[in-house]
C-alpha cells in the first residue's frame, strides 16, 4: 500500500487512500480499517465532507454518510496509521545503485541481515540480493537469496534465485539441479545432474546419479549413482541405491526394491504400497493400492488394481487387471506363470495354477491349481479349482465345471451359458448361446448352434449342429449317446446318424408336404456321378441284405437284394415313352436272325467261388460275336475314388434284348398263324376228299 509519513496522530503515520463507488441511496462504506476515526478523510464526489455532521466513524471499519448517497456517486477515503521505525511494516521501500550499466548483475542492491556473537563477532547471516538480469539494455531483474553456511564470513552462499521470467533456480552442485527440504540431496556432487529431490531426506544419499525425480519423506533417500529414477510419495524407492529406471509413486511404493549391483530396474509401481517388497525384482508393472505388495525377486508382471497380484513373492510373467484379480496366486520360488486374470475377482483364488488366461469379472475366480484354462466373460469357468486345459468364453460359460482334481479337462464351450451345468463331463465342444446348457456328465461332445443340445444332460460322443435342443422331431437325444443330428436354426431335424440303437443307422427327415427328402445335386459339367454304395468290408451278394429298401405305412415296396436281384410289389417297370417325346419312328425290322444266333448259356460268378453253375443268360462277347454290338457296353472299371483302374468291364442291355424277342416272338406268331391258316385249309380239303 501507499504510504505517507507525518507526525500526526504520533511521530509517524501512514496514509492509507480508498475509492469507492456508490450504489443507490447507499449510506454504509465499508474500509480496509483504520486506528482512529478522528484521523480520517472522506471526500464526496472531490467535496470534502464534515466529519460528525455529515458522516459518522466509530467502529474502525466503516463510515456512514449522514445523507445518503446517490447512484454512481464517487466516494474517497483516507486514513492515518501510525508506524514504528524500529520494528515497522513498509508499503514501498525504495533502494537505488547509482550506477549507469547493463552487465548482467549489475545495478544491483542488497538487503543485508547481520547479528552478533557470543564474542561480540558480527556475522552475514544472509542476503537477498536484487540485480539485473541478463546484458541487454533493458529492465529485467532478478532476486537472489543467500545464506551462511557457517564458513562465509561476510559473503554468504547464493541458495535462490529468482529469474526475470518468474523461474526459481535454486543453487546447488552439479548442473540444473533442484532440493527443497531438509537434508533433501544433501550429497549431491559435481556430477550429480538434472535431479529434483523435494521433502525431508528425499535424495539426501545422492552423489553422482542423473536425472532422479524425489518428491516425499525419505523418498530415494539410499540412491547415490543410479538415475533416471521418479519415487513420489512417502519412503518411496526408499532402499533403492543402484537401480535405475524406476517408477515409484504413492507411500512406499518401491520401498525395498534395491538391486545388488547398477543396472536397470525398470519397474512401475503406482499407489499406496505397491511393489512395496519388491527387492531384485525387475520389469514389474504394479498399479494401485497394496498391488504387488508382496512380490520379492519377481520379474515382468503387470498388476493394476487395488489388491491385484497382492500375494505373489516369485512369479513371473502374471498380468492380473482389476480389482483381486490373481490376488492369492503365490509361488514361492521363482516360477514362471504365464498367467492373464483381467476383471474384478479374475483367477482370485489362484495359487500355483500357470499358464491360464481369464477375462471377466469373477472369470476362473475359484481355481487354485488348474494351468492351461482360457475363460472370457463374467463367471465363465467360475467353479473350476484344479481342472486343465478347458477353454470357457461367454457369460457363465463352463460355470459349474469342477472336476476336484488335477485332469486335463479339454472342454471349449463358446457362448452365453454355453456349457453351464457341466460338472464332470470332458472334452466336450459346445458352441452358441447356451449350447450344452444342461450337460452335466456328458462327455466328447460337439453341439454347435444357439440352444443346441439345450435339454441333453449326460449324452457322450455326440454331435449336433442347428439348434436341435435335444428332444425335437420325434427324436429324443437328452440322454442318449454316440448320434449325429443335423438340424437347422429353429432346431427342426433333418439329418440323424441314431447311434443309440440297437442297430445304429443314419436317417434324413422331411415334414413339409410335396417336398423330396433328399436331392442330391453335382454340378460338375463333364464325367459326373451319382450314389455310390459299397461294402467294403465284405460281400454277402445274397438275398437278404439290402442295399436299397423302400417301406410306405403298411407294406414294403421296393427293395434291391446284394446280390443285384430287384423286387418291387407288382412286378412293373417302365420306361419314358410318350410319343411328345420320340422322333424318327419307325417299324423294327426283322429280330429273327438275332434271336436265332442269341446263345442262352448256364453260369456261377468269378467272385461267389462256386462249382456250380447257377445263373442263366448270355455272354457279352458271344453277342459281339453274332453281330449284336449295340446290346454291348463297355464302361471303365474305377475304385472307390473314381480312379481309373486300367480295365474294362462289358454289361448286357437285357431290356433291348427282350425287345427283339418280342419282335421275334411277334413274327413267330405271324408264321405261326399263317401255318394255321394253310393247316385249316388242308384239314378242309382232306375232309373233303374223305367225305366223296
């Protein structure tokens, strides 16, 4: 504030000045105080106003105008304080150097602070110091504080410095170095550089290191060479003395963490206790409060969240992410793990269990031993405790499986409540929403499709596709075993492998009305083929198994015998014949040569192995040989993969050939009935002759 000095109301005073501006009929100012309303001004719009007539002061903050004021009125006010010069408070205090120049330091002008000693010696005891700033001819300055180290004598030490810019330099050894606090990098050499140590103790162990960052009670307090450290936070990286790259933040995070010889650290520890056992432990990655806090010669592991990873002494290479996660998991020799636990409560119960990967809030929270186990999603695999190997991903997927017991388990169930009620049942596949849902005990499993399977409960070696929830189309798979169901998305059946009967066979199902069963479709546009069936295994060519059985609701109709023979219910075959469909017709010529030269021979196949004949028909090359080629085709002999096999095989056309045996037939009877006719006629004329 403004001062002025006079010898009223004691030797000395100080003039305090106000302005304010009125609001409407305002009566009432309040003032920054003053000592005694008698030795005051008030000046209304410049007028002097009467003390007592026209305003009132009385209780050394306020005065109240007799007459109020009106709106925007301009209201002055003084006051007059006294002051002492020997103990005394200065609004300015004005010191000069005379000297005209611009060196940087120059034009300066010192407050100097002495005392006396117990002999009478007088001592500097500091400085502040105001100089310019830099060497331009210009008005920068700056503020320089100085204390006596005890060996000064009258120049004491420069510890402060205020530049121009506003930047606080402190003065310490080294380069661009910062301490604030007591004892805070006290043994920082010419070679400990670019430090900031800040509280009691912080770095106070600091000799030659670089680049450390110390802010908190005692934090890197032991550190002397190592660098590029950060600890904030009470007695954090407190033990540290050659470890470098470190990140300490919170109250004693880092606290033991000290490696026998220099070298880097590089561990991160963010919260209250984090990584506070840590001593050899390298690489560590700890994020919240009390995570990692028991981890000792352990290396690479990630951990944030409160209590995550708290338990652990040697692991290594564990990421544990939210809330508990891996927070019992403890090994207590130095152990690679490979375990991931992300979500709150994630693998909680962990123990020695390695290599599992679980994803979700309570995600694969009771194992304790189980390796090798994948759950994603909220209490996916949350039962499990010593199960192997079983993958879980979905909301409660694999919820109830526990097997008690160090076994490789090889369930994967993808979807929610895919495989949620499976208790023992191993090395199930169960894929879609709540496919397998009620599979307890069942085991080899593959159910594919939302709700597949959904009913099914202790079923083994089973597999479904489509969403057939287990009891649909007349088919009633909820407890049965060893069958295949394709079905389509709303669960109707179309295709059954029924391995639960006495005879296991496949079956194709179709409900809807005027539609085929089965089409089966080749596209290929050259050499194209159609069903095969074979027998591979054996050759029964007998007449009572069936390659081909067709069956209505009251008789069988149509059925082929292995040993190729064909019976249908009434003995008849056709063939496409409608005269829209022909061309070229003509009369057959004469069959009777042809049939004449047909050699019918008796016969037994090369394959039954008989000593017998028991077959009768013709021989392909005898009729190649009378002239009857086109009876003749010879087709590739292949083998079960269509591949050429480098012979032939010659078949007869029995259809054609009892063709031209009823063209034949029909000439027979032509002679015969002409015959007929010339005997009528002969027997007439001999009973003629008889009868004269």
């Amino acid at each position: 504030m403004s001062g002025y000095i006079g010898p009223i109301p004691v030797p000395q005073g100080i003039q305090n000045k106000e302005t304010f501006t009125a609001t409407a009929a305002q009566t009432t100012f309040n003032t920054n105080g003053y000592t005694d309303g008698a030795f005051i001004s008030v000046y209304l719009n410049g007028v002097r106003l009467i003390n007592g007539t026209d305003y009132t002061a009385t209780n050394g903050s306020d005065f109240v105008l007799t007459q109020a004021a009106s709106v925007s009125d301009v209201v002055d006010f003084e006051s007059f304080n006294s002051f002492s010069l020997a103990s005394q408070q200065f609004e300015n205090i004005t010191t000069k150097n005379p000297t005209h120049e611009d060196t940087d330091g120059g034009r300066e002008s010192a407050l100097s602070f002495q005392g006396e000693q117990s002999g009478g010696e007088i001592s500097t005891l500091a400085a502040i110091q105001a100089s310019h700033d830099g060497t331009a001819d210009d008005q920068k300055g700056d503020l320089i504080f100085k204390t006596n180290d005890g060996s000064d004598n009258n120049a004491p030490t420069e510890r402060l410095r205020i530049d121009s810019d506003g930047s606080i330099v402190p003065a310490t050894l080294g380069t661009s170095n910062v301490k604030l606090g007591l004892n805070a990098g006290k043994a920082i050499a010419s070679g400990g550089n670019y430090n900031t140590v800040i509280g009691e103790e912080s770095g106070a162990s600091l000799s030659t290191g670089d680049v450390n960052t110390f802010v908190g009670y005692q934090s890197g307090d032991a550190t002397t060479t190592s660098g590029n450290n950060v600890g904030v936070g009470y007695a954090s990286l407190t033990t540290n003395i050659l470890s470098s790259k470190n990140v300490a933040i919170g109250n004693n995070a880092l606290k033991t963490h000290n490696l026998g010889s220099a070298g880097d650290g590089l561990n991160v520890a963010v919260g209250h206790g984090a990584g506070e056992e840590i001593t050899t432990g390298i690489s560590n990655t700890l994020i919240g409060a009390n995570v990692g806090d028991a981890l000792t010669d352990a290396d690479y592991n990630v951990a944030i969240g409160f209590g995550a990873l708290s338990s652990d002494t040697k692991g290594d290479r564990s990421v544990a992410i939210g809330l508990n996660a891996l927070t019992t998991q403890n090994f207590t020799s130095v152990t690679t793990t490979n375990n991931t636990a992300v979500g709150d409560n994630a693998g909680y119960a962990v123990t020695t269990g390695t290599n599992n990967t679980l994803i979700g809030s309570r995600s694969g929270d009771a194992i304790t031993s189980g390796l090798g186990n994948v759950a994603v999603g909220d209490e996916a695999l949350s039962t499990e405790t010593q199960g192997q190997r079983s993958i879980g991903i979905g909301v409660g997927a694999l919820f109830n499986q526990n097997t008690t017991s160090a076994t490789d388990v090889y369930n994967t169930a993808v979807g929610h409540a895919a495989g949620n009620q499976v208790t023992s049942g191993t090395n199930n596949t169960l894929v879609g929403r709540q496919a397998g849902l009620a599979v307890t005990t069942g085991s080899a499993n593959t159910y594919i499709g939302p709700g597949t399977m959904g009913t099914a409960t202790s079923g083994s070696n089973n597999t479904v596709i489509g969403g057939y929830n287990g009891n649909q189309g007349g088919f009633d798979l909820r407890t049965a075993s060893n069958s295949i169901v394709l079905s389509d998305g709303a669960g109707t059946v179309g295709f059954i492998y029924d391995g639960a009967e006495s005879a296991p066979l496949w079956k194709m199902n179709n409900s809807v009305n005027g539609n085929w069963t089965c089409r089966m479709v080749h596209t290929s546009t050259s050499t194209p083929y159609g069903i095969h069936i074979n027998y591979p295994s054996t050759a029964p060519n007998g007449s009572d198994n069936y390659p081909i059985y067709f069956n209505d609701s009251s008789a069988a109709r149509f059925f082929v015998f292995s040993n190729g023979n064909v019976v249908n219910t009434n003995n008849s075959y056709g063939a496409i014949s409608d005269i829209k469909l022909k061309e070229n017709i003509t009369d057959a010529s004469s069959q009777w040569d042809d049939v004449k030269a047909i050699k019918i021979k008796k016969y037994s196949m090369k394959a039954d192995k008989l000593d017998a004949p028991n077959m009768m028909g013709v021989i392909a090359q005898d009729l190649e040989t009378s002239g009857m080629d086109g009876l003749v085709q010879e087709t590739i002999d292949r083998d079960d993969n269509m591949d050429d096999l480098g012979t032939t095989t010659k078949s007869v056309k029995y259809s054609i050939l009892y063709m031209k045996a009823i063209k034949a037939l029909q000439e027979a009877m032509t002679r015969i009935e002409t015959l007929e006719s010339e005997n009528t006629a002969i027997k007439d004329r001999l009973d003629a002759l008889e009868a004269e």
